[in-house]
C-alpha cells in the first residue's frame, strides 16, 4: 500500500515506523528538515519537505499515486485542507485526519463528503478520555479495550497474592468459576509472552490479558488479585482539552471530581462548563495543595497536562502522598518505561491513536485494532467472509482453523451472541473474530487467513 503521512510528529513518525516495517510504501511530509533528516536514517521511508496542505508540496510528494492519506499535522485546520486538496484535485481514495478541537468535532455535517471529504475522523483527545474512563470503571486493570460494540472486551491485569488463581492453573479458573464465559489471550512473565496451555500456572506479577464478556470482567479480576473497592474520589491534574472531557464524563458517572489547573482564564472557564466539578487553580505539583485536598484519601489521581515532566513529577508525589492509583499521560515512550516503576500506569496517547488508525490500514474486515505493550503486541477484531471454498476459516471449527504462530482467537461474537473456544464453534460468515498477537510481525499472516479467494466475488 502506498501511504503519504502529513505530519512527522509523534504520532506520525510512530505510524510511518509501524508501515514502513509492514512493507508499505511510506512518503512523510513535514517542514522540519532535521526530523525527516533523522527519520531516513532511521526508516525506509521517503520524506518531502514543505507546507503539507500546499498542492505543489503534496505533488512532489507523489499524491496522484496514493493509496491513503493519513494528515497528522498539528494544526486541524492543516489537515482538513490536506483532504479537502486531495479529494478535489487528486480522488486520494482514503483520507484520514486528526482533528483534536471539540469546536469542529462537534458539527459532524461539516465532514460529509460534499464538504470536507475525510473519510475518517481521529479524535486522540477522545480516545484518550474513553481509555482513561474504562480503567477507572475497571479497578485494577492495566487495560480495558472494547470489541463488538462492547459485547466484549480485553482486560489486562498484574497478578498480585491474594488472587485465587495465583500458584493455580489456568484450568482451575473454569472448574470453580461454571458460567463464566472467558478465556485467557496471553500471559507475559517478565516481559515475555508465555505459550498459553490449560496447566499453565499464573505467578504473582504475571501480567495477564483475558476476553470476557463486560458482566464478568470483575469476577475475573478477582482472579488475578484482591478486588479494589470501586472508585469514588478522583483528581485531575490539567484542564486542557482531556481534562476537562473527562471530568464531564466522571462527574456524570457520579464520581467525586476535582481538577488542577495552574491557568488563572482556563480555570475560571472550567468552572463555568462544569456542574459538579471542583475546580482548583494551582500546580499539582505543589505538595501543600495535594495534601489540603486530601491527596491520601483520593482513589485516582490523573496526571494529563501537556508536559510530560510535571505529569512524571505530580504523579509521583501523589503517589508518595497516599493516592490509590496514579495515572499519568506520558508521550515519550521512553519516560513510561522508566516511570511505571513509581506510578501505577503511563498513558500513552501515540498507542492508542496508532491503534485507531491501524483499523483502516490494515487488509481484510477489520473493525478494530488496540496496539498493546508498547506496540509489541496487537489485539485486534476481524470479520470472516465468504464460504468454506473460499475462505480458510468460514464453515471451520476454530480447534480446525491454522492460526499463525503467536496468535489466540480469544472470542467469536455472532450477532448478539458471544462464543468463546471451549464451545470449539464452528466460524460463519458474518462472525467477529477477536484475536490477541504477541509478535506482530505475524500481522500479515493473519491478514491473508481472513481474505476471500477470488471465486466469492
């Protein structure tokens, strides 16, 4: 596929670093010449340098021949012209762009065809909230993602003592658990994936990934270590955009929401769109503040500012202070790994943004796709097409079907019914199959199980 990236930020370069290994045909386009400098070096990939919205810009950059557009500059009003150009000048098939402002999200004519031609919308600022809000929903997990319009969902969990499974196997789970529709996707143990079998024995600070229907998520989690009590009180730190969507979704859960904000206007504003929102101007690293608002008694503390060393800073002082859980949002992959060992999870926005986009890259049915542990791994959510002539899995047992190595189906949801492996269902067309990768490098095998041979059409 031949893919033209507008934008060599973050996101862009971690997208492009993801296509370019996958065989794709990459061009980058970006008006800072030392960052596509470095990323040639570093990636097989083309670069262009110039305004990436600019018809001229865009036609050295080979758009008549384009597959896909993916516009992740960092101005929205860039990357709206950029498909608006593409469709009118080029017929670029597939655009996608990156708005982040709630004032253009929150008109969605103005992105019909006939206006502004994108085919598909990335809100990172949206996918962040929802992420953030499933894991306060979900005390304990590490990550809570949502598959066949949230008739399943994945959940990772760290396996602590005081879990009933732990020192057990995996089998012991189904003996004393009857009803519980669940299977387990991968367990890594010190960082590394772990060939799943039924006598497999779960070990305190496993981290565990399970597929599980949402009404059965906490009763497994209980599994894994002791329930934490649900979540009441939660403090934010930053009222940016993130911030401030998410005290609107908490305080209308009915959680108990405070948020800090060191900007005298953005605070005064944030007091007037929230209804039952404390809001506080300050700075959240101030550890005076933290303990007048009873920093100890608070259930989360979410660090999701713009800067990524005063998220690291705040969050570990709220850590030391006597907060529950501490989130924090870190962009550089590099400070996650290093800080999850003071806090008890880092956020990455690049993660979950790459894995939106990667449901329209990818080959075959794919509804969605969740990059996971740093983008090593995938979970993702694909259809099955055609028939047993034409398809390597339709009219199959799933015990039948030839996964690639490193690949679990961990669910089949069929309409409004969820199957999991111990029924060993035979796969329909029409079915959504959920799959778990612990090495991504198998992606295209399992692109190439789903498609459809040429006799179906």
């Amino acid at each position: 596929m031949k893919v033209l990236i507008l934008g060599a930020g973050q996101v862009g370069c971690s997208v492009a670093e993801v296509l370019a290994r996958e065989d794709n045909d990459v061009t980058i386009v970006d008006t800072d010449v030392a960052v596509l400098r470095e990323l040639r070096e570093k990636l097989d990939v083309r670069t262009e340098v110039g305004q990436a919205s600019y018809p001229r810009v865009l036609e050295r950059a080979g758009i008549e021949d384009i597959d896909m557009l993916i516009a992740v500059t960092n101005s929205d009003e860039v990357n709206m012209v950029a498909c608006q150009v593409a469709f009118t000048l080029y017929r670029t098939p597939t655009k996608i762009a990156r708005i982040r402002s709630s004032h253009y999200l929150q008109h969605p004519r103005l992105f019909l065809q006939e206006a502004l031609p994108i085919d598909v919308l990335i809100s990172p600022e949206q996918l962040v909230t929802d992420h953030v809000f499933r894991l306060i929903s979900h005390p304990g997990a590490l990550q809570v993602l949502n598959f066949a319009d949230g008739k399943v969902q994945l959940v990772g969990v760290k396996a602590l003592a005081g879990g009933a499974l732990i020192g057990n196997k995996l089998l012991d789970m189904y003996e004393h658990m009857p009803g519980i529709k669940a299977s387990i996707a991968a367990i890594f143990r010190k960082g590394k994936a772990l060939k799943i079998k039924k006598d497999t024995v779960v070990e305190v600070s496993d981290e565990v990934f399970f597929v599980a229907s949402p009404k059965h998520i906490r009763a497994i989690i209980s599994e894994m270590r002791r329930l934490d009590k649900p979540y009441k009180r939660i403090i934010i730190a930053g009222g940016g955009n993130i911030g401030n969507r998410l005290a609107r979704l908490l305080e209308e859960a009915k959680y108990q929401v405070k948020i800090i904000e060191n900007n005298t206007e953005r605070a005064s504003k944030l007091a007037e769109r929230l209804d039952k929102t404390i809001v506080l101007e300050g700075d959240a690293s101030d550890e005076d503040l933290l303990i007048e608002e009873n920093i100890e008694n608070t259930d989360v503390y979410i660090a999701v500012t713009n800067d990524d060393e005063a998220n690291i800073l705040s969050s570990m002082l709220a850590k030391r202070l006597g907060a529950r859980r501490v989130m924090s949002l870190i962009n550089r992959m590099s400070y996650a790994e290093l800080v999850e060992r003071n806090i008890d999870l880092a956020i990455s926005p690049q993660q979950i943004t790459i894995g939106a986009l990667l449901t329209h890259i990818r080959r075959g049915d794919i509804v969605a796709v969740h990059s996971l542990r740093r983008g090593a791994a995938e979970a993702i959510e694909v259809v099955a097409h055609g028939d047993k002539k034409t398809s390597r899995v339709v009219g199959r047992r799933i015990s039948e079907v030839k996964l690639p190595p490193s690949t679990i189906i961990g669910a089949l949801v069929r309409g409004d019914l969820v199957l999991m492996l111990d029924d060993n269902p035979v796969i329909e067309a029409g079915d959504h199959i959920i799959m778990f990768l612990t090495d991504k490098r198998y992606i295209p095998a399992v692109e190439k199980l789903f498609q459809v041979g040429v006799h179906f059409f």
